[in-house]
C-alpha cells in the first residue's frame, strides 16, 4: 500500500516538474499572459489530483492538506506579485480577488465585493464578461494605455469566474522616434560655375562631404535622391539639439571657399512628431518646399501643429533664366481663355506695386478679349494720386470693381488672379477667394505659412524686385505685341520703383530689363517721381516722427504721432531712417482704428521678415510689416524688442 502510494506521489511530483519546465519556457518567450492562465488551471487541477489521492489512499489528512495548501498559496503569491495588474471577476463583475500592481494601479485599499466598473472607468463590463480575447478593449489609466480582456476560468461545472488582465500597450500608441530630414542645395549650379573649373569637382566634393559628415554626427541614414537633394532618416532626439543649435549647419556650408564667387545654401526641411514616417515626409517636404519660397538658407521644422524657421539671412539669388517665366504666361493665358470673367486683387491697403501689377494684368487681359475688373475696396490711400489719374481716362471708367459687388458677380468660371499677395490675412476679401474655383497667385514675398491653398496656378518668385517686375515679363509672353498705354507702363514702373526704393534696394539683370522695356513704351520717369513726391505737411510730419526714434544697437524704432491715420506715412519714414549714419534698420509704428501697424526696413544686415514674421507679419528681409489687435502700445514695444532679441541670435 505504501508503495503504491509513493508511485501516486512520484506522479505528482513528475507532474509539479513539467508544469515548472512550462511555466520557465512561457516565462523566457515572454508570454505572461499564457503563464497566467497556464498557472491558474494547473493549480485548479494540482487541487483536484491531490483531493483525489487524499480520497483513494485514505494518506494522513493533515499532511496532504497542508501540500496543497502550500502549492496552491505558492502559485497565488506568483499571480499576486506579478508585475501586469490581474483581477478576478465572478459573472456579475463584482472583484473576488485582484493582485498587487492591480491595487496599485487603480489606489484601492478593498475592492473586493466591488463592481469592475466603479473601480476602472470608461471599462465596457459586457466585453469583459465575454471572456475573449477578440473583444479586448483599450483604456487609457494615467497616461498609460491598456489593453483589456477577460479569459474564463472554471473551477467545476456549477462555478465560473472571470481572469481580467491588463496589458500595457503604451508603447504602440506612442509617436514614432524618427524624424525625417529633406536638404537642398539652393545654388549649386550657380555656386559650382562661379569657380575656377579645374577646382569645381572640388567644391563639389567639399559639399558632399560636409553633409555625410553632419548625418554622421547625428547617427542619421543620408540618401542622396538627385543633384544637389539628400534625405535623412534621424532619432527625435537629435532634432531637439540641432533646434538649440538653430541649424548650424547652414553656416558651415555657407562659409564653404574654393574660390566661388557664390556662397552655398541649403534649404531643410524637417517632419517630426507624426504616427508615422510617411507623414513625417509629408511634413518634410512640405516645410523644404516652404524655405525654398522663402529664398532659401534656412531650415524649417514642420510637426502637426507648429512651423519654426531658422536661419534665412542670404539675399536671394536672381534667376537669369525666364523659361518659368514663359511657362507661367503660357498657361496663364490658356486659363483666361477658359474663363468667363478675369477679377484681379490685391492686398489690403494696396500700393504702387500691387496697383500696378493689377493694371498691367488687366492690359493683357482686355487684348485676350476677356471682361476684366480689378477689385477694389475704399483704403487707396497708398495710390490715390496715380487712381485720380486714371479716372480721368475714358477707357478705365468701368475697370473697377467692390468686394461686395464682386461676391454678387462672381461664378464658378471666374478667374480670380491675387497679385502681391499669397497669405490669406493680408488678401484684400479672404471671403471672394474661398467663393472662387479658380485662384491664380503672382507675388515676389517670402513664402508665409498661412499661403492660400488650392491655387491652380502659383508664381512665387522671391528673386524678383517687386510684383510689377514679374507681370511686365508674363505679359511680353502673353501676347506678340501686347498694347500696354503709357500709363499702365508707368503704373508697372512706379511698382518696380517703389519696392526697389528707386532702384537701390534688390535690383538685378532682370529688373532694369524690364525697366528698360516699360521706358520703351513710353514711361516718364519724372510722372513717376512725382507720384512719389510729398507735400509740406506731409514732410514735417515724417520729421516728427523722425525726430521721436530711439537708436538701440544700430536699430531705430519710431512712433508716428497720433494725427497720422495712414501706414504709406509710416512706411515712409522707416525709408528714411535708413538714411540715418549708423542706422542698420528702422521699425515705425502708427495706430489705426485701434490697431497697432509696425512698418520694417533695413539694409539686408538684419532680416525685419523674420522678425516681424514673429508677431504675425511678413514681407522681405529689407522691407517687412505687420499689424497687431487688441495689444496697447507698450505691449507691442515690448512683442517687437523681445523679437528682435531672440532673432539677433540667430544672425538675422
């Protein structure tokens, strides 16, 4: 009898071996959730075999009750301590046991007796009941993700109970850590046929180099896609230093010699942040592509929500070449054919750049045949003495048209062109322009964040002068022998004089070409001069507020006094200052029907886009302006010194 009862016990003994060789492959493979449910049976099954013996041998009863209670007490201590929070559940959902990282997830003192859902919000009882994993839910517990399902635990045929595991899924739902990098060399045709030609594999070489040798630095994969464009895969973390750097980068290659006449830039882009690295390059070419029609030579940092710039302290380099030029006037045209109508306009508080272009525009449009009308509102201060010139033209009678008579007229073949303008806070109506299927852009201003989006047909060319400048090239393209009058060519000339500051300020080739060909049509250069000219009152005015700059690090900063209500004045004596020894750049404010105008210029040293850009505004590194709501005037002293400050930093 013993014997046979030693054989009984060596089977017990042999089954506790295999169910602890299971438990430490489960364990090794790590699958904690199998280990858990692998246990909890076993030990239902360990009670029975023991209960069975006790029964058939008639073995000491205190000795065999005491072995299962401590097997039984050792296989709970393991479901207790277990790092992954577990509970049991009857059919109810009321708790009937629950281990320590479960009491420490949720700060329970005694759930036992408790229903599931008082103690886990937002838990969907009815899929934990259901006892399968298919029907796992996810719940969110202190910044944690879970994942929740319950597994059926029987311990005869009249008594069930639920297993409830939570499993830490934070990691799945956490953003992914690469970040994607996109660099462009702005100006490598140009910078490489700017040198020596026994040196220009060199320089070439020099630049391959410094960018391996920056992707090195960052344990980043660089993958050069075409001439003169890499992409690199980088850690998030990496990101974050280049930022406090303000992507240094953009100085090493610049400072790049071997003789080149044209310092070398880049422009980056950078995606971060998304769920996946797809749209981390979306991001990334969407940010290269917006540093690119900024002028290039800087890097732009793109997550879902926010876009940051660095760098952007080289003039842009003009193109000579005019075939986009021709490309754009080709397709311009077949758009004009294909509309009904052609409505032209510009930004608020419109100047002679913007008018002009407008005009000329218009030009071309009447020789396609095509009713055309240039949408005006009543702030013409800026080109109300060129306006009183044409309103006295027979021909311009009907050439103007209201917002609000344009909202009325306008259908779904109308061709809207936005000329000087691409951002929608300065479009004269944003409300025609959401009307409106088909929105063409023409502007030489750095490319704004806030561009409209859906335009057919973009023009952006940061190169260039002024938006007059770019139209007087579109429209020698348009037509063979287009028939501009005298005055649509001065009004084209005054646009390029103004944004030229008389042809001081980012003229090229390309600007005195066309110049030249608008003097040919017979624009008077002295008409022009006196669009420009001031009255008495108006140039003691801009002495006053002159006289009223404080001059801080070579920056001057001017307030109009309260009798001035117009931003031409402002702007005016911003160009004015700069005339000033020793004045590197000017900012002027003027306060309009409670809102605070700031008007930017320098000389190209300091770039008054970025810093203007940092309260909203935009425009040129030279000449740049803004408008702020609801600030006083000592708040929006404070907003301009802080943005100068951080953006001296960076070179600007």
């Amino acid at each position: 009898m013993k014997l046979k009862f030693l054989n009984k016990g060596s089977k017990v003994t042999s089954y506790l071996i295999i169910v602890l060789i299971i438990s430490v492959i489960l364990a090794f493979f790590r699958l904690p959730f199998i280990l858990l449910a692998f246990l909890g049976l076993n030990s239902i099954y360990l009670g029975r075999l023991i209960n069975g013996l006790i029964d058939e041998k008639n073995l000491n009863e205190n000795n065999i009750e005491n072995l299962s209670i401590n097997i039984n007490n050792n296989i709970r201590d393991n479901l207790f301590n277990l790092i992954y929070p577990v509970c049991m559940l009857n059919l109810n959902g009321d708790i009937i046991w629950y281990n320590k990282s479960f009491e420490k997830l949720f700060a329970v003192n005694d759930a036992n007796g408790s229903n599931l859902v008082s103690v886990v919000r937002g838990i969907a009882l009815d899929k934990v009941l259901k006892c399968d994993k298919k029907y796992y839910q996810r719940i969110k517990v202190k910044k944690l993700i879970y994942e929740v399902y319950g597994k059926m635990v029987i311990q005869d045929s009249k008594t069930h109970f639920c297993m409830v595991y939570f499993n830490d899924v934070t990691y799945l739902s956490e953003k992914t850590k690469e970040s994607i990098i996109l660099i462009e060399v702005d100006n490598l045709n140009e910078a490489v046929k700017s040198t020596d030609e026994n040196i220009r594999p060199l320089l070439a070489a020099e630049i391959e180099r410094a960018l391996n040798q920056y992707a090195n630095s960052m344990d980043a994969m660089i993958k050069r896609y075409d001439y003169g464009k890499y992409i690199l895969s980088v850690d998030d973390n990496v990101i974050e230093a280049q930022i406090k750097k303000k992507f240094d980068i953009l100085d090493k290659i610049r400072d790049i010699d071997f003789g080149n006449e044209i310092d070398v830039t880049l422009s980056i882009g950078v995606g971060r942040g998304r769920n996946t690295p797809a749209k981390n390059y979306d991001d990334a070419a969407r940010a290269k592509e917006l540093a690119l029609g900024r002028g290039g030579d800087q890097a732009v940092v793109k997550n879902d929500k926010e876009i940051s710039f660095f760098g952007g302290n080289t003039k842009e380099l003009e193109k000579r070449t005019k075939v986009r030029a021709r490309v754009v006037a080709r397709a311009l045209k077949e758009l004009v054919y294909e509309s009904n109508q052609v409505y032209i306009m510009g930004h608020k508080n419109p100047d002679m750049d913007c008018f002009g272009a407008a005009l000329g525009i218009a030009s071309v449009v009447k020789g396609l045949g095509k009713n055309v009308k240039i949408v005006l509102d009543d702030n013409i201060n800026a080109i109300d003495i060129f306006l009183e010139k044409i309103s006295n033209k027979r021909e311009y009678s009907d050439l103007f048209i209201s917002p609000k008579d344009a909202k009325i007229t306008i259908d779904s073949n109308t061709l809207l062109i936005l000329v000087d303008v691409h951002n929608k806070g300065y479009v004269m109506d944003s409300e025609l322009v959401e009307m409106s299927n088909k929105v063409v852009i023409i502007d030489h201003h750095r490319r704004s964040p806030d561009i409209i989006n859906g335009a057919i047909l973009t023009y952006l060319e940061v190169y260039a002068s002024s938006t007059s400048e770019l139209v007087t090239e579109i429209v020698q393209y348009m037509l063979d022998k287009p028939k501009i009058t005298k005055l649509e060519a001065e009004g084209l000339l005054a646009g390029i004089y103004m944004d030229t500051k008389n042809f001081t300020f980012k003229t090229g080739v390309r600007t005195f070409e066309a110049a030249s060909y608008l003097r040919k049509l017979g624009a008077d250069t002295i008409d022009i001069k006196k669009i420009f000219s001031n009255d008495l009152e108006n140039y003691i005015t801009k002495a006053e507020i002159i006289k009223s700059a404080k001059v801080e690090d070579n920056i001057a900063i001017a307030i109009c006094p309260p009798n001035v209500k117009d931003t031409v004045t402002a702007a005016q004596a911003a160009d004015e200052l700069l005339n000033i020894t020793g004045i590197k750049a000017s900012f002027v404010f003027v306060i309009i029907d409670d809102n605070i105008y700031i008007s930017g210029r320098s000389f190209g040293d300091i770039n008054v886009q970025v810093i203007l850009e940092a309260l909203d505004g935009g425009g040129h590194m030279t000449m740049a302006g803004t408008r702020l709501k609801g600030v006083s005037l000592e708040e929006a002293l404070t907003m301009l010194k802080k943005s100068i400050k951080e953006n001296l930093g960076e070179g600007e």
